[in-house]
C-alpha cells in the first residue's frame, strides 16, 4: 500500500535536485520517530513470530 502526499510535475533536472536537497535539510529532523514509536515497534517484534506447519502452512503468532 502507498500513500503519496503531492505529485508535481518537474521541468528540469536541476528542479528535481533542488527539490531532493530541499526535502533532506528541511524533513529529516520532523522524519525522526519518537522513542514510543521505536519501543512499540521493537515491542512488536520481539512479541512475532512464524511457524511453519505441514496441515495450514505458515501460521503467524503475536506471544504475550
């Protein structure tokens, strides 16, 4: 599943450049995730699992 935010439409290679160096300076400190969002997430993959079955095939587990 994607989400796409904006299209626009470029008239030159130089405008793509500009745009790619304006998104890295500019979002990369907002595009940091929170602690909660990295412990919850690492919460989640500890807790996942995957198991392999001969009658159901692959079953996927969440243990608590």
């Amino acid at each position: 599943m994607y989400f796409i935010n904006f299209f626009r439409a470029y008239s030159n290679r130089n405008d793509i450049e500009n745009r790619n160096n304006d998104l890295n300076t500019t979002t990369a400190k907002r595009m940091e995730p929170s602690e909660e969002s990295v412990k919850n997430i690492l919460d989640f993959a500890r807790s996942y699992d995957v198991l392999e079955t001969k009658a159901t095939g692959y079953v996927e587990m969440i243990l608590n």
